[in-house]
C-alpha cells in the first residue's frame, strides 16, 4: 500500500447522494422551457462533466444559456433539500483527520454550492479545502485544475489519491499521474470504472476505508 498522505475526493456520488436535487432542478428547467422533464437515469448519466455541459447533453447547445439562470435559480433555493452522506463518507473522513492526514474535496459542482452543502452536512470541519466550478477558470480532467488544488493544499501528487465515481475522476486523475480508486455509489458501476482504467474499484466507502487500515 503506498504511503498516501493527502485525499482528493468527488463530492456527488462518492460523498453525498444529491441526485434527487439535482434531478429536481433540471426537471424544472427543463419544463419551464417547454420540454420534456428528464428521468432520474438520464440525469444521473449527465453529471460530473460540470453544470454546462449536463444541460447541453439534456436540453441540447443551443439552450444552455436560458437553460442555466432558470436552473441556478431554483437550485439556489432548493439545493440543501434531499442532500445526505453517503455510508460510510462522515465516518471515512473523520479517520484521516484522526490520523493527521490531508483530505479535500474536489469537484466539478459550483463551488460556492459544494461548500455550503459541506457545512450543511457538517463535514467541512473534517476536509482541509472544498474546490468546485468557478473557483478557477478550469474544470476537472484539465490538469490545470488539479495541480492548483495541489499547490493550495501544499501537497505532493506523489502521495496523493483522487477517489471518486466516474470515469471523468479517473481522467483527472491520471492526467496528473494521481492513482484512482472508485467507489461504485454514483454514476457508473464497478465494471464501467474498471473499463475506463481505475487503479481499484469498490462497492462502498467503508471498503475504501477498510483497504487504507482505517477500520
């Protein structure tokens, strides 16, 4: 096992289930453009690529500029309904502080939005950063994005793990030469993360914590 000293985690679909918010507001945005609302597979297929882009893949290019104020929105308003913990994620990052360990959350969601969400949950006092959409010009597989979430947190990519859900974690990942571990809670499953090159895969939180000897 190598010796990781800091923890890069996704935020949805590794740490928190927000689907039903997130399906929520595009429903709503959707609708109030006079389409159709989409179902929860169909938005779950579309994130982790950033707000944009999941909204181009629904509603089409040409849309996303009415699209987006309307879902913000909404979203603003709503987004702290229907969000929790995934098993195993408060209990996962309380062992790495526990241990003087690094740990940080990195996402493609907005990140004013992920940091709220953060304290909401109550787990921003376990991570050492919340980085998301808007804090730099780049989103994740853009190495650009990552190395500054590695200068930030003063970190080494040589001791440093990405965990996340989906395939655009593992890019981002490798893009900066980090491992990547998985967690088959999200958008994908555990074959479709072996396929798209994950260093390991696993079912829950709690045998990620369990394979780094934290249980």
């Amino acid at each position: 096992m190598p010796a990781f000293h800091t923890f890069l985690f996704d935020l949805d679909g590794t740490l928190v289930d927000h689907f039903a918010a997130i399906h929520r507001s595009h429903s709503h945005a959707m609708t109030q453009l006079g389409l159709p609302a989409p179902t929860l597979a169909q938005v779950r297929a579309v994130v982790g690529g950033g707000l944009e882009n999941a909204i181009s893949r629904l509603a089409g290019p040409a849309l996303v500029a009415r699209a987006l104020p309307i879902y913000r929105e909404y979203w603003d308003r709503t987004m702290l309904e229907d969000v929790v913990l995934l098993p195993g994620a408060s209990e996962l990052l309380s062992a790495l502080k526990q241990r003087g360990l690094q740990s940080a959350i990195f996402t493609n969601k907005h990140g004013p939005s992920a940091r709220l969400i953060c304290a909401h949950l109550g787990i921003d006092r376990l991570v050492d950063g919340v980085f998301g959409a808007i804090d730099t010009p780049w989103l994740k597989p853009d190495r650009r994005f990552t190395d500054h979430v590695l200068a930030e947190l003063k970190a080494d990519a040589r001791t440093t793990l990405f965990i996340g859900d989906s395939p655009y974690d593992i890019q981002t990942a490798h893009n900066a030469g980090l491992p990547s571990w998985c967690v088959a809670t999200g958008t994908h499953t555990a074959d479709e993360l072996r396929t798209a090159g994950a260093e390991a895969v696993y079912d829950s939180l709690d045998e990620i914590a369990a394979a780094l000897a934290l249980k």
